[in-house]
C-alpha cells in the first residue's frame, strides 16, 4: 500500500504498511511508522476510487471529526483526508490506528457512551442534517438540513427508495405501498413527535451503527465507534437498508 508523507507528522519515517481490517467499499490498512525523535507509532488508511470514494472519504473524515470532538475517547482521532498526487483517481481517509478486540463491547458501557454522545451534541442551526453529505457505504445519504424530523425523515427515505429502484429496477408493489408510507404511515407515526408543543431534539448519530463498526480498546477496554456516516437526527434514528427487508417491498 502506497501513501504520501504528507498528512503524516514532520519528519515521520515509514517502517511497514500492511492490509488491516475489512471493508466492503475499500481497502484498508496499517501504516507503522518512526516519529521524528525516533518514536513508533501506528495510523489507520482508507483507500477510495473515483468520485464516489472522494466523497466517501470525506464524508467520514466530517463525520469522525464531529464525533470526536464531543467524544474523544468514544472514536479514533482522524488526521486527514485526500487524493493521491501520484494517482488522482484514488483517495484516502486517515486517522489514528486504536488496536481493538475482536469481541462486541459491554452493552451497558457501549450505550451509555452513546447516549452521552447524543445528549451533549447539538445541531449547529437546530435542525436536522449535516453539511456535508455522507455516505452509508457506498450510498449517499439525505443531509439537507430541515427544521421538520418529518420532513427530514421522509426526504431520507425518498432517496433510499430512489437508490434501490435504481439499482434493482421497478416492483409493481412499490406502486401501492409507496403512497401508504408517506401519505399515512410516516405522518401517522412521527407527527404526533412535532404537535402539540412536542418537539425532537436533533442529536448527532453516527449513521451505521451496528456490531462490525465497534469495537473495545485493547489498551483502555473502552467501547469504541468507527466508519461513521453522521447526520443530526432524533437519536433512536437508524439508516435503513432496503436490502434487509425483502419481505416489505
């Protein structure tokens, strides 16, 4: 694996690079070097083709530094973002490597640390999105910034119907069922939320949150998050896949 000195600290030597992890949508990997005044240390790469992988990579690097920010110990640190100078098709993500357990964290600590995380955060101008647009593996996400969860809610989930048309063509259900969510079923559900004085606090989540993006420290035994895709949403917000649920569509 190839990298430029460039993002890493000033005078860093690189000792070894070698593959770390796995991802669907990149490759990733282990980059060990020599500091300046001789001291080892470890960092974490990401590697994304073309356009989309651009936007991948910098959707995460947003999304990391939004999280860490408010919650320092909860994720690694990222570093940088960018294109190869040598191979402009081909971007990267990095940050700090955190050596992890290849177990599922304390679910107590796990979701206290993240209902901290949505508790302290907070919306730059009170509504729900992000700035930038992030990506749910390879698939664009809906952060247009709106003042409505419903709104907002039901824009989210347009576009995931949009992208599953695209990618596995028209189903006549669709035809049916399609009005029935957002004529009824949305309204029905997530007005109630927003009327009568209610209100929905936008929280920052992490966007794809399930079992492999975890992990504990192998040196702090502290629960931790990666490969986030962030937007503020209300806080039991969890993306969905339309793959996962054959049996709706």
């Amino acid at each position: 694996m190839l990298i430029t000195h460039q993002e890493l600290p000033e005078g860093s030597r690189v000792i070894s690079t070698e593959c770390h992890g796995v991802s669907f949508w990149a490759n990733v990997g282990r980059i060990d070097v020599e500091l300046a005044d001789g001291t080892p240390n470890v960092f974490f790469i990401k590697v994304m083709s073309k356009e989309v992988g651009k936007n991948m990579a910098h959707g995460e690097f947003e999304s990391m530094k939004a999280i860490h920010a408010l919650s320092p110990d909860f994720a690694p640190k990222p570093i940088a973002w960018g294109t190869y100078i040598s191979i402009p098709e081909t971007h990267f993500f990095l940050c700090e490597f955190r050596d992890m357990v290849d177990d599922m964290p304390d679910p107590h600590k796990f979701t206290a640390r993240l209902a901290e995380l949505h508790q302290n955060s907070k919306s730059p101008n009170g509504k729900f999105g992000f700035h930038i647009t992030t990506y749910s593996g390879n698939l664009p996400q809906m952060t247009e910034w709106e003042e409505s969860w419903e709104t907002f809610f039901a824009k989210s989930m347009r576009l995931a119907l949009q992208l599953e048309l695209q990618a596995k063509g028209h189903n006549p259900e669709f035809d049916v069922l399609v009005p029935i969510l957002f004529e009824k079923v949305i309204p029905r559900l997530l007005r109630p939320l927003e009327s009568e004085g209610r209100t929905v606090k936008p929280s920052l989540v992490h966007g794809d949150l399930w079992y492999a993006n975890s992990g504990i420290d192998v040196d702090t035994d502290a629960s931790l998050i990666f490969d986030s895709c962030c937007f503020y949403a209300h806080n039991e917000c969890k993306p969905y896949r339309l793959e996962c649920f054959p049996s709706l569509f």
